[in-house]
C-alpha cells in the first residue's frame, strides 16, 4: 500500500492576538477525513477535537481560531521560500 502526504502550514490565532504555526496533514481513507496538526519543536499530534486543549496546556493560552491555506508556485522555480498562500483549505473557530 501505498500513502501520499501532502504537508500543510497551520496558523493558529490565539485570544490574545499572538499566534503560532503547526505542521499540518490530511488524512483520507474511504468514508473518512480528518486533519493532523504536528507540534514542529516536539512533535505532539493534535487533532481538530484535541488542538484547543493541547495548545491551551503547553502555552497557556486560548485557541480563537486555526486556518490552514492551499500554496502555489507562482514564480516557477520550485522554490518554497517563493510560493504564495492562496486558497482555504481549512478554517475552524474555536
């Protein structure tokens, strides 16, 4: 079997106004998708259900809202440092 993930950058604002960023992933098996956020300084695994409760234990702060954007190369040179954030893929009040 054989699995493709593609890696997505999470921005995640807090109540506060201060943010922070996490890896993020998408699952897709037949009758179920969900998404995976990744602590990138530790690796903790958070879900859509845990993200808030998680983020609120390590920082101390409250989540307001996660937002995760489609990129694309605009430049042609396949260079990530160049791709721009277009699309919502993902956005989720808390």
């Amino acid at each position: 079997m054989h699995f493709i993930f593609n890696a997505y950058f999470a921005a995640v604002t807090f109540t506060d106004g201060s943010g922070h960023a996490l890896v993020s992933f998408k699952s897709s098996s037949p009758g179920f998708t969900s998404w995976y956020f990744f602590e990138p300084q530790n690796n903790k695994l958070m879900t859509p259900e845990t993200i808030e409760q998680v983020l609120n234990r390590a920082m101390g702060k409250k989540v307001s809202e996660v937002n995760i954007y489609g990129y694309f190369d605009d430049a042609g040179d396949n260079d990530p440092a160049s791709w721009r954030f277009a699309y919502p893929l993902y956005i989720r009040k808390y």
